[in-house]
C-alpha cells in the first residue's frame, strides 16, 4: 500500500479513522491519534475543527459564568457587610445556581455532538424500548439539573477559574490547528 498523501511513498500505517495508507512522515507528524494510531490529513483537519469548535464552547461559557459570576459575589458582599451573612451566600448560590439550570437547560436542548457510537446506541435503545428509554431521559434531566444547581452553586468559582485556564492554555494550540489545517471559522 501507498501514502495517501504522498502516492510515490510506502505506507507504513494506516488512518486509525478511515485506514487510508500513511508514510512515516505522515505517520510521525500526525498532530491527533486515536489509541496513538496516526490519522490521515482529512481527519486531523476533522479533529482540528472539532478542538476549534470546543474551544469556541469554552469563550461562551467563561462569558456566560462571568455574567453570573458578578452578581452573586455583589449580593454576598452586601450581605456580609449588612451583617446577615447567611442571605448573601443563599443569595449568591442562588444565582450562581442559575448557570448551572441554563447549562442543564441549554443540554438539554441543544444537547453537544455525540460520538458516532453514542448516537448509535442511543438509537438502538430507543428503537428497542422506547418507553423505557423516554422515562430513562426524563429521570437524567432531573438527576442532572439537581446536580448541577448544587455543584455550579458551590463550584462556580472553581469553574470559571478552570475553564479560564484552559481556555488561556489552549489559544495558541488553537492558533496553530488553525493555520496548519486553513481552519477559519
Ligand atoms: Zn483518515
Ligand atoms: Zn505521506
């Protein structure tokens, strides 16, 4: 078999996602893999547009959380400094509790892309027992807005500080994916 980048060069591996004949430079400057397995051009470019995408996902967070973020540490202040401490922080994780209902919310509806064997199996469950899989959906939206009300509530500022970070940490890898595979959305 041949590269399938490079016609006139052996293959030496091949695309862990669509098998197509890699050479060793292909092979060794593949900037993704799967189960360290090289990719191919035309799937780092697919992986590259999902990291992008990923990336983009985190900026709205960080400004949807700093938008929460800002009003429950006012109403903690103000309730420290009317000495009534327990309505600040009652009120500060109520609101910061609402980021983790819009999150939930917004899962719910415009739920993330799923892996192509996530979406395959959650089709099989639905086909065999769909009622079982409709009260299942139903139970892990409540179970998940629970969650999420009490942990966003607690973990807000642990969150945003996170998702800055990496945000921050990844913007010049994104840079690079970006140039290396003419990604410009
Ligand atoms: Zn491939
Ligand atoms: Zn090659």
């Amino acid at each position: 078999m041949k590269c399938f980048h490079h016609p006139e060069k052996d293959a030496v591996a091949t695309c862990a996602q669509c098998n197509v004949g890699l050479c060793k430079e292909c092979e060794e400057t593949s900037e993704f893999r799967i189960d360290n397995k090289a990719l191919c051009n035309r799937c780092n470019a697919s992986e590259a547009a999902g990291a992008i995408a990923e990336h983009a996902r985190c900026k709205r967070r960080i400004i949807w959380f700093s938008i929460l973020f800002v009003p429950g540490l006012c109403i903690f202040s103000v309730g420290a400094l009317d000495k009534n401490l327990v309505v600040g922080i009652v009120g500060c994780l109520l609101i910061w509790g609402i980021s983790g209902l819009g999150a939930t919310l917004k899962d719910t509806f415009f739920p993330p892309p799923q892996s192509v064997k996530g979406q395959v199996k959650g089709a099989l469950l639905e086909h065999e027992y769909p009622i079982a899989s409709l009260i299942g959906k139903i139970i892990g939206f409540f179970v998940q807005l629970m969650f999420s009300y009490a942990l966003y509530a607690v973990a807000l500022p642990f969150k945003l500080g996170w998702t800055i970070f990496v945000f921050g940490n990844n913007k010049v890898k994104i840079k690079e994916l970006r140039e290396r595979y003419g990604i410009s959305t």
